[in-house]
C-alpha cells in the first residue's frame, strides 16, 4: 500500500534527530556537513535521517560544486497543523474543566478564610 | 534509547486507520467493537493500533463489565500543534511570496489588456 502523505510527514517527525535539523534549518539553508555537525553520529546516519526528510518533502535538497544545501519546506507542516486544528475543542474544553474546577476549590478556601475564628 | 513522547505522539498519528480512529472518537465515547466497525480488519489488527494510540497517551480505555469503551485524549494533540506552530511563520511568508508573485502577473495582465488594440 502506498504511504498517503500525511502518514509519511508523521513518520518522518517520529524521530528527535529529524525534528532538531528542521529546527537548524528555520535560520536558513545550510549545508550538509553544518547540519551534521551537532550530532554525534556519522556521515551516513545523517544522511539517512535527510533521505526520511527529503521523501516527506520536508526538506529539499541542492548540490553545487561539491557541496550539498539543504533548506525547508514547511508545507507539509501546514498540512499537520489544519488536521491538529480539529481536536483543539477537545483540549480547550479540558483546559476549561480544568479552570472551572481550580476556580471553585479557590472559592472554597477563600469562604474559609473568611469564617470567624471560633474562640475557645 | 526509550522513545520521547512527541516522537511517540507522531508514529502513533503516521497510520490513516489509526487517525480514522481518533476522528471516530471526537463525536465522544464508544466500544470497541463500534470502532472496528468501519474498518475491514480483524478485531486483532484493530486492538493493536488501539494498543499504539493507548501507549502515547492519545486514547483511553476503561473496562466496564465486559465492554472496553475507548476516549480521546488531545492532550499530546497540543504538543504537536505547539510544536508545528514554531514553523507557521515559514508557509506563511511562502504563501505570501506566492501571493506577490499572482499579483504581479495580474497586473501585467490587466496592463496588456488596458492597452488600445493597434489598427492593422
């Protein structure tokens, strides 16, 4: 079965590695050996977390002269944003009940606060 | 090296029956048995993508005589949105460049329009 595209973008951002290069890769196009350099792996590790990024069209890649420039491509992020977009009423509508139940043990307390002192 | 939970979160979402699954569950609550009523897979294959979703925190189960009911939970559903919004500004400014770039031809093209046809 062909990988449908969004599965593919997900697959690829399943990986720690994948995520920090597109994250170096926000300040702008670099090259391959720059991209490799924080991480302690080697050369053909690298490249293939890039061939992952590359099909998911995550990342498009250039070669001039001898070198190898990578830069984003943020378009299928958009994708995962719109269907994320969805399910924000769910979490919304927790983070409310959340609040709501917050709001009434703040109350509660206050209204304790506020009684008398009994003497003895 | 154990997985992190945003890595989870995403091979949990790289799988169209699985975020099938998520959809079916936004309308609220329901069986198991219901889930895997669209789908054409046996009740096996079912149970495992459950068991995935389970693991990353993206569903609920709770066992209720002998039903298994299922709910979402978009908790790790606001980390993937949190995470994604961090490139918001880079398909923006893409769309923009687009957006200037249509401008520019529609008005070259109004131009050759507004000019007055040349008598032969």
């Amino acid at each position: 079965m062909p990988i449908d595209q969004l599965s593919a973008t997900f697959a690829a951002l399943a990986n720690p590695t994948r995520r920090a290069i597109l994250a170096r890769l926000v300040s702008g196009e670099c090259s391959v050996s720059q991209l490799a350099e924080p991480f302690d792996m080697s050369m053909p590790a690298v490249s293939k977390h890039l061939r992952v990024l590359e099909r998911a069209g995550l990342i498009a890649r250039r070669h001039e002269a001898q070198w190898r420039h990578c830069r984003i491509d943020a378009a299928p992020l958009k994708a995962v944003a719109a269907w994320t977009e969805r399910y924000r009423h769910i979490w919304e509508a927790r983070l409310d009940r959340l609040d709501t139940y917050l709001q009434q043990i703040a109350k509660k307390k206050e209204g304790k606060h506020d009684r008398k002192p009994r003497r003895k």
